[in-house]
C-alpha cells in the first residue's frame, strides 16, 4: 500500500521542481507511443506553454478546450485580487492569478500568517486545485485531540488523532475535542462570514462542505493529504407539498444528506477518516488497510474513499441483509467483501475483534473520527437556514453515532457564537430495531440490547449500537425526543413523501413516522420550523419501493401503492382506462 501511495504523491524537493505544466498523469512515464502521436503530444505542450507566457485568453472555452478542464491557468502579467471565473461546459474554470488573490476570509492567511509570495515574473503556471492549495499550505493555529467521551480538551487523559485509539482507558468511548480557546479567539460573525464565503467554490478543499468548515474538523491536517469528493453541500429541500398535505404544517425542511457522492451521510465522515488515514500513511503507520462493519452506507462510503485515495478497504457485511445496489458499490470500489452469516451486530463484533489483532484501521463510528465529518451537516442546516435555528432536527438512528454528530455540530455553534440555542433533536427507530426506544421509554434506565429484527429500513437493523451513550449524552442535553416507526408505518410514510416529488428511503420514512406522531400529539407545532434528515438516496432501495407498489409485502395493506396498469395495445383500451383514471379530477 505504502509503495503505491509514494508513487503517485511524491513529496516535491527543491531539486526535483515541479515541471512547468502538470497534467493528472504527470508522474507516470509516456506510454510507448507512435513517432506521430508523440510529436502530436510535443506540439500541444508548446502550444500550451505560448498560451501560459501570454495574458489569459478571452475566450476560455478555448482555453479549457487545449487543456484539461482541472487546470487552472495562472499569469503573472494579469495578476488581481478576485479570481476570474468562467463557465467550461457544467464545469467552472478558475483564472486564478496570484497566491495574493488567496481567499482574504481564510484565517490562516488573514490571521496567523502572511499570504504566500507571487511567482516571480515569467514563471507562470498552470496547476491543479491541489496544487493551488500547496501554494498556500500555513502554518495552522488550531488543533484537536481524543478525549474520554464527555471530557473536554483539558481533560489529563488525551490521544492525539495521530494515534489508532478507539477506546478510552477504562474502556469506554472516545471523543474529539478541539481547543476551544482558540477558536473562541474568532467571534460568531468571524466564523459565519468564512463559512459563508466557501460555499459554492471549487478552492481545494473548501469546496468540500466538510472541509469548508475544516478549521473545525481536523485542524491539523494537511491539506495536500485530504481525500474528498466535495462531499456535504447537501440540498435542504423545503417539503412543502408533503407538509402541508399531510402535516398541516409550512416550515417543514428535508436535509438531504443522501443525494450525495456515494449515496449516503456516510460520505461525510468518511472524508475525514479516510484523509486522516492517508496522513498516517503519509506518516508510515503500519497499517494494511481500513475495515468496516456495514448495513450498506459505510462500507459505500468506505471503498469509494479508499479507493480514490488507494488504499486497500475491507468490509464485513451481513450476508442477505442490504441492498443490491448497496452490494455492488464495495465491490465495484475494488474493497475486499467479507459476506458474513450473520446479522450486523455479529459482524460489528468481529471487525473490533479483527481490528484488535491486525493493523487494519477501524471505520465504523465507534471511531469518534468519523463524527468530526458527520457533525458538519447540522452546521450546515444553520448556515442554509441563514444561521437562523429550526426548532426540531429529526434523525434516523441506528449504530446512533449521527444523532450525537448532530448536537455536536449544533452545540459548536452554539459555543462558538455563531447561534445563540440549538434545536430539539428528536432520534427515530424502526420498532423492529428500537434499543434507544425502549431505553429512552424506560426512563433512561438499565439499557438493553434487543436482537434487531429485519426492516426495510435496513441500515438502521441495529439492536446494539456501538454510540448509545452519545445518544443519550445529545438527547439529555437538547431536551430531546425518541419515537418509533413500525413497517407499515414508515413504508407509507416513504410512498406518501414520494408521491409529493421526493424519493426517499425508508430511514428517512422513520423519521417522518415520527414526525407525524408529534404532530398528532400536538408535540410539534404546526409552525415550529422542523428538519427532518434524509440519511441515503432512494434509488439503493428500489426493491422495497417495488413490493409495495406492487402490493406484494404480507400483511401490509400498501394504502399508497400506485402500481402500473397493464394494457392491451390498441386505442380502445388506452381510452378507456385514460377516462376511467380522469374522472378522479
Ligand atoms: N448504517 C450503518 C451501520 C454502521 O454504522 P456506523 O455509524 O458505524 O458507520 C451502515 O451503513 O453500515
């Protein structure tokens, strides 16, 4: 793996300087190629390089025709403080023309270092967003580390996040705390302004919604060392048909983390771990790869990130129990699939045994890495909110570390200034998988595991989820709510908001279950401002989708179903069930 790595991400010496016009295959040798091909090849370096020693063209869809649209052109003789952007086809093509024209919002440049130097006259060149970022790699000012989880950055028993701990001494979970201190030193505004002023940019690696808030995720990292697929972002699309049809209600907001590069919220944390093991590649850790148990997201979500990043990703997952389409993304991603009799909980047990044994890192959410990543979709909902706060978040749980990512990324803003309260958090659950609710129902007392019981949704299959305690920790401090969804419940609740323009999947169906219930009980107000969290894309559950319009799950009356009319082909057919379908309006 390590060999792999160095290949393709060899530091740069002052000896070996970078070449004048770097492509994505730059460090590879020419294939053998034709004589013709190759003076080809010549002469559109030539051509490039005349284009780089003049002023930057007008016309830059002719530019982004004769070089790769990745590039972005940079000339001493244009040099200005706001970048130049141009639309190339669906992509945006920066003219970026002096490490002065660096974000002024960037507190690394504005606050603790000067910007980089410009390039000396006649040394143009054109580079990559990630070489861009080199070019303005700071010293940084914050920092964060692993505590015992409810200690905070002080506490005297701490790991830095370059160390592979998983457990706090006396066994229990661990937490990342960031030196608060520090960032208070920037006020509520300062922060909301550099937030803000990252969205929508292709600037390495602030185009991320993860990373646009990095300052507040893994501080430390190096920026060249990040794997992103600018990730987060998510829409937070306004459900208005669904609420007020069938909620009454006209402040009801879905965050769709799932529209998203592997299809879940998983992304979000996976960013951060997979980057962080890339800096302890980087670091020569001897680590053979990154494991997870999966019910289908994280193992996605893991592969995709190793993969791009090549690093070798093994996933445990219980055998029959996700998803087609959740099956082939691992396997199509090149991870090594363990399919396991067994349920999730079984094979959970088995990666912290394995990872215990073999120099493979654990993925899952039980590694408190992950939620730095996760936390930044609740900041997000602020900053699309106007950093104005909704009165309740609803989220699926499961393993049950998203609910706590989700206080954490409120409560951070809280902290910091940016809002003055946080949301109630309401945590919902298949009541075939329900540990959280029962506990919660039982006054918080004595916690039980259950044996999960299968569900449609089945990410969420989880009767012992490794974050109970961060569960409770975030529903006790945002004065929060634990309800449940039966299958029934949460399929019609999915047909219902599909049949109002979304599609989603069948967490997101348990958590609007929920919200139907505290609406019904008057828990929720019609006008409170409600966000209910999507966790994944519809299209991995199209089965389930498919048996319920089709009628065809026992014992379920499928009351939404709308299941396709067969008909003769000939006109007479057609007309009739077109009228008999058009009296309905
Ligand atoms: N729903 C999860 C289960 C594992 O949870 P994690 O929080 O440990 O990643 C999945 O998609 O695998």
């Amino acid at each position: 793996m390590k060999k792999k790595y160095r290949k393709f991400h060899e530091p740069r010496s002052q000896s070996n300087p970078p070449p004048l016009f770097k492509t994505r295959t730059r460090t590879r040798p020419l294939p053998s190629l034709s004589r013709r091909r190759r003076l080809l090849l010549r002469r559109r370096i030539v051509a490039l390089a005349a284009a780089a020693a003049a002023p930057p063209p007008l016309d830059a869809e002719a530019m982004a025709s004769s070089a790769s649209s990745m590039l972005i052109y940079q000339s001493p003789t244009s040099l200005t403080a706001n970048p130049r952007r141009f639309a190339v086809g669906r992509r945006r093509l920066t003219v970026s023309c002096a490490s002065a024209s660096a974000s002024a919002s960037d507190p690394a440049l504005t606050n603790h270092s000067p910007p980089a130097t410009a390039p000396p006259p006649g040394t143009a060149t054109i580079h990559n967003i990630r070489d861009e970022a080199r070019r303005h790699r700071q010293a940084h000012a914050f920092s964060a580390k692993y505590v015992p989880f409810g200690c905070d950055f002080t506490a005297s028993e701490s790991y830095s996040l370059d160390e592979i701990v998983y457990r706090s001494r006396s066994g229990g979970l661990l937490d990342v705390q960031h030196d608060m201190e520090a960032l208070k030193k920037f006020d509520g505004a300062y922060w909301r302004n550099l937030f803000d002023s990252r969205v929508g940019k292709t600037t390495w690696p602030y185009g991320s919604g993860v990373w646009s808030k990095k300052e507040w995720v893994l501080p430390e990292i190096d920026s060249d060392h990040i794997v992103s697929a600018f990730e987060g972002n998510s829409n937070l699309f306004w459900a208005e048909r669904f609420g007020k049809h069938f909620l009454g209600m006209d402040d009801l907001w879905v965050k769709h983390c799932g529209i998203s590069h592997t299809g879940s919220f998983k992304d979000l944390g996976m960013t951060v771990l997979v980057s962080q093991v890339n800096r302890l590649c980087k670091m020569d850790r001897p680590l053979v790869g990154v494991g997870c148990a999966s019910t289908g997201d994280t193992s996605a979500a893991l592969s995709a990130y190793c993969a791009a990043a090549g690093i070798p990703s093994i996933v445990f997952l219980p055998a029959d129990k996700i998803s087609m389409a959740q099956l082939v993304q691992p396997i199509a991603n090149g991870a090594f699939v363990l399919s396991i009799d067994t349920d999730f909980d079984g094979c959970m047990k088995l990666i912290r045994e394995v990872t215990a044994e073999l120099p493979i890192y654990l993925a899952n959410s039980l590694n408190s890495l992950r939620l730095e990543g996760q936390k930044t979709a609740a900041i997000e909902i602020l900053q699309q909110f106007d950093w104005e706060v909704p009165d309740w978040v609803i989220v699926p749980g499961g393993n049950l570390g998203n609910i706590y990512a989700f206080y954490k990324g409120f409560k951070m803003c809280q902290e910091l200034g940016l809002v003055d309260r946080i949301p109630r958090l309401v945590c919902a659950q298949a009541a075939n998988a329900n540990p959280l609710y029962l506990y919660y129902k039982a006054g918080w007392k004595d916690f039980k595991a259950v044996k999960a019981n299968t569900t449609f949704a089945s990410a969420i299959q989880i009767g012992d989820p490794v974050s109970i305690d961060r569960a409770v920790y975030a529903l006790q401090k945002s004065n929060g709510i634990v309800e449940e969804a039966t299958e029934e419940e949460l399929m019609d609740a999915m047909a219902q908001a599909d049949s109002t323009g979304m599609f989603i999947c069948p967490h997101t169906g348990v958590a609007l279950t929920a919200l139907n219930k505290l609406r019904n009980s008057g828990v929720i107000a019609p006008t409170d401002r409600t966000v209910v969290v999507s966790t994944a894309h519809g299209l991995k559950f199209t089965q389930s989708k498919i048996d319920y319009h089709s009628k065809a799950i026992p014992d379920m009356a499928c009351r939404y179903a709308n299941p396709p009319m067969q008909v003769r082909a000939d006109f007479g057919s057609v007309m009739d069930v077109l009228k008999d379908y058009l009296k309905k309006y």
